[in-house]
C-alpha cells in the first residue's frame, strides 16, 4: 500500500503528470524533458525523482546522460485499486438498475 501511496502522491502535481504523459511516448532525456516547461533542470530531475521513488519510471545512465521511461508495471498497483473501485460502482449502479426497474413494474 505504501508504493500505491507514493504513486498517488506523484500523480498529484500536474508537471509530474505532464512528464510521464511525455514519457508515454517514449525515452527522454532530463534536457528534452526540460523543454516544454518553463522550468531549470535542476527541478526536472526533483520532480523525476519523486517518480522514480514512487516506482513509476527507470532512469539509466548512458554515458553523461540519463534517460527516463516509464516503468513496466508501473500502473498495475494503480489500475488494480481503481479496478476495485470500478467492480463496486457498477455493484451499486447494478442494485440501482433493480431498485428502478421494481419501482417500474410497481406502478
């Protein structure tokens, strides 16, 4: 649960959810990633950091550089608490669908 936490927590700032959009595209660079905002290198690689510490990307070094990707399994811990949340929304628009359609047959 601590991994789905941090994740949560890295998810919250919109630049960090605005790299890994990027990332979702493929390998970059901290300098290419730097590019779209208005932002030093220096707090691209803090925000990259969160995410590497929340497990949703790898960084690797290449000679001076350091690309990013997105980790593999990145969103399974994600996906599978919101797929928990889906089942018991469509369990409680189910038992609504039966609640009306008793009201329907009712009247």
């Amino acid at each position: 649960m601590s991994n789905l936490n941090a994740s949560f927590a890295a998810l919250a700032d919109p630049t960090r959810r605005a790299i890994l959009a990027r990332l979702a595209l493929g390998e970059a660079t901290v300098n290419e990633l730097v590019e779209p905002f208005e932002m030093t290198q220096p707090a691209i690689s803090r925000h990259l950091k969160v995410l590497e510490g929340a497990g949703l990307i790898i960084r690797r070094v290449e000679g001076t550089k350091r690309p990013c990707r997105l980790a593999p399994t990145a969103m399974a811990e994600i996906d599978q608490w919101l797929g928990m949340l889906r089942q018991a929304l469509a369990a409680n628009y189910n038992r609504l669908d039966d609640v009306l359609a008793a009201m329907k047959t009712e009247t």
